[in-house]
C-alpha cells in the first residue's frame, strides 16, 4: 500500500488538506475536486468548477443535503 502525506494548510498551520472528489454532470469521476482542511476552525477550501478555481466558499453541513433517488 502506497503512503503518502497530506500537506499542511498554510492558513492555519494546524490542520492538513484532504482532497475531495466528486462525479461530474456525465457520471465521470472528477478526482481532487476540492481540497479543505481538517482544522474546523479555519474552514480553508480550495475548490474547482468548471474550470474556475474557487477559494473559502462557505461551507454546509452535510446532514442537511437530501440524497437524490436513482
């Protein structure tokens, strides 16, 4: 099994930033979408969509997301 390490977030110098991924429009797989950090008192976020780079778009809980019926 492959190690590796997570980076530092440079905001807080406390948590790291873990890569998310998502599934585009089509249903193809989008690896390192986004990346945020474990330090929930910064919330840093690093986001890609369609193209654009966002960074520290709020961030919600996702207990309140309906899950969508295939």
């Amino acid at each position: 099994m492959e190690q590796f390490s997570l980076p530092k977030c440079q905001k807080c110098q406390t948590g790291d930033l873990v890569p998310l991924s998502d599934f585009g429009s089509q249903g193809a797989a989008i690896r390192y979408k986004a990346w945020v950090c474990t330090n929930p008192d910064c919330g840093f976020n690093l986001k890609i969509r369609n193209g654009d780079v966002y960074l520290n778009e709020p961030i919600m809980s996702g207990a309140l997301h309906n899950s969508r019926t295939r």
